[in-house]
C-alpha cells in the first residue's frame, strides 16, 4: 500500500518518521512544495490553489491515501480534496481537543492544573482560519485558549537553523507579556515546529506538558488503511515496504545533497521525539 505525504516543506517529514514507524509495511511518497514554502503567511486562496495542485500531481502518480501533514493546508484545501479524489484523504489539525479536554480526569473531576491555560503556536492562516476557530469554540468553553502565530519557525526548519540562541531570542520575543507559568500546556500546530520542541521545552516550566498532532493523524491514517485492506485485500501488500520517493514541487528528488538533507531532517526528528541530546 502506498501512503502520499504532503507538506508545503520539510514539517510533515516529521509525520512522514512517525508513519514508517508505525506502518513499515507500507510504501511512501513525500511531497514537499519547497518552491512555495511558507504557506502560512500566505492567502487561503493560494493555499489552496497550490494545494489541489500538488494533489493532482500526487493522484497522477498514483497512492492509496494521501495524508496532508500541514495544518494550514488541512485549513484551506482538505475538504476540496476530499471531493476531487477517489482516495481517502487524512488531514491535521492542532491538538485543542487533548489539550483541552485532559483537563477533565475519566471520573469527570478537574484536573491538578484545571486553572491553567492552552497555548496554541502555528502559522498565522491556520489560527485566522474558521476551521480553528470554530474547534476552539466548541471545546474552549472556558476560554483558557490562547493563539500564538510563530512564521518564522517555518523558516528556521527550511533553513536547519535549530540553534538555540537564534530561536530561543524569536520565542522570547513572540512571547513577550505573557505569563508562561500559567500555562499548563503547549499545542505545536504546525509540523515545522515539531523539529523546535527543545527549545518550547527550556522555555517553559518543566510541568508544561508540549504535545502536536503525529500521533493522532498517524493514527487516523492507520485507521484509513485497515478500512482499505477490508475493500481490496492486495491493498494491504507493498512491493516495496519502507521505501520513501522524495518530491520538490512537481520534481523528483534523485541528487545525494538534497537526499541527505531530508535524511539529516528525520534524523533530527527521530532524537527530539525520543527526548535524546542534540549537538
């Protein structure tokens, strides 16, 4: 089975680790739109434009399910793609729901950190879209969520600018006037920022729970293909498990610098999820 992963740049690599990880029997294509990267400051229009593009690109080549591992794109296309396209499409969006609801114990009683707040950080499209706002609106019933757009941290991943100094001083800044201590949990909304969680971790307070979507959508997508395997059951078998097929924009990734780069990418994923040192 072949599973497509779109992102506008090198964020959804992360979804795209979690997903091997999860599911090695599959095959994957990962698309990364490099040549218009950061969709986030961009119009919703051409967001969009510039997502049912690379979906149509996607299909041509050929996939079982295609994930869209960018909030902002989930925001703006996901509903066109799922009535364009014959294969089922797997979309993010921000964690609110987990965040907001684990406040709440299973016996229905308020938690320790119940008189906390949620901060949300992703790209500034996703947190004006009305998808955002309305699943903020049916689960914030306290208003305890609070937005924060942070661009830039799109352009420090496309740049493997993960040095602490530089981005540390742009989360400072962003989060200027804020009381941090009154937070009792962090929402990456934007796959980019997964590769920055070190840097979301010393800022914070150690108790400050930092948590993103990959697990839920990867889920989802689990999900997904045990439906398919119950249509056609030689859906379930790939030809060639684990094997990833890079695309920039419309172009296949063949050369060892641009290879290596999304190599290096994941590799730096795989030790933040794993809480391991980085140099």
């Amino acid at each position: 089975m072949r599973v497509a992963i779109f992102d506008s740049g090198v964020g959804g690599l992360t979804v795209l680790e979690d997903a091997i990880r999860r599911v090695p029997s599959a095959d994957f294509l990962y698309f990364a739109d490099t040549d218009n990267v950061p969709y986030g400051t961009k119009s919703k229009e051409e967001v969009r434009r510039l997502t049912v593009e690379a979906a149509k690109f996607i299909a041509d080549l050929g996939t079982d399910v295609l994930v869209i591992a960018c909030n902002t794109a989930t925001s703006a296309a996901a509903s066109e793609l799922r009535h364009r396209f014959s294969f089922p499409v797997v979309a993010m969006e921000p964690a609110v729901k987990p965040a907001v609801t684990r406040r709440i114990s299973a016996e229905g009683r308020l938690s320790l950190n119940a008189d906390k707040r949620v901060l949300v950080a992703a790209t500034p499209l996703t947190l004006r879209e009305e998808k955002f706002q309305r699943l903020v609106a049916s689960l914030d019933t306290e208003g305890i969520v609070d937005p924060l757009p942070l661009p830039e941290l799109v352009d420090f991943a496309e740049r493997l600018e993960f040095s602490d100094s530089p981005v540390l001083s742009y989360l400072r800044k962003a989060t200027i006037g804020q009381d941090l201590r009154t937070y009792s949990t962090v929402v990456l909304g934007c796959t980019h920022f997964l590769f920055f969680r070190p840097q979301f971790r010393s800022l914070f307070p150690p108790d400050t729970e930092i948590i993103d979507g990959n697990e839920g959508t990867v889920s989802q997508l689990i999900r997904t293909m045990e439906g398919l395997k119950g249509i056609n059951r030689e859906r379930s078998v790939s030809p060639f498990p684990g094997r990833v097929l890079y695309f920039e924009s419309m172009r296949p990734v063949t050369d060892s610098v641009a290879l290596d780069r999304f190599r290096r990418l994941r590799e730096r994923y795989s030790l933040v999820r794993e809480g391991s040192s980085l140099s």
